[in-house]
C-alpha cells in the first residue's frame, strides 16, 4: 500500500477512493465527476475502514478502562 498525495489530473487511474474523517470514519467514494470507481467494494479500501473501525473500538475501549466508565 502506498501513501501519497494524489493530484486530480491522476483520479482516473484509481481503482478506489476514499474520505475520512472523525464523524464519516472511512467512506467510500462512487464517483468524481464522471469517473466510476468500485471502492465500497475494492479490498483495500475494505481493509482500511476495518482497520480503522478497529483503532476506534480500541481507543474507545481503552479510554473508558482508564476513566472509570461503562
């Protein structure tokens, strides 16, 4: 997987995109302008939002052990 900025003349050669965010975690994108992509279904934007699901369910988990709260 590579990490990278990403300029727009270079969308159309993506096979998935993706937003994330505090409130949208990691949502996929179906589509820029006229470009389709297939990323609710592209592995590695699949693995990513599991991933980070996963960063979130420890930190909340984590947190509330060390504050006391159920």
């Amino acid at each position: 997987m590579i990490e990278k900025l990403v300029h727009v003349n270079e969308l159309n050669s993506m096979e998935g995109v993706f937003l994330s965010g505090t409130s949208i975690k990691v949502l996929p994108v179906s589509g820029i302008d006229e470009m389709v992509y297939q990323s609710g279904i592209h592995s590695t934007v699949i693995a990513i939002r599991n991933q980070f699901d996963l960063l979130v369910d420890e930190y909340v988990k984590n947190y509330k052990l060390n504050n006391n709260l159920n």
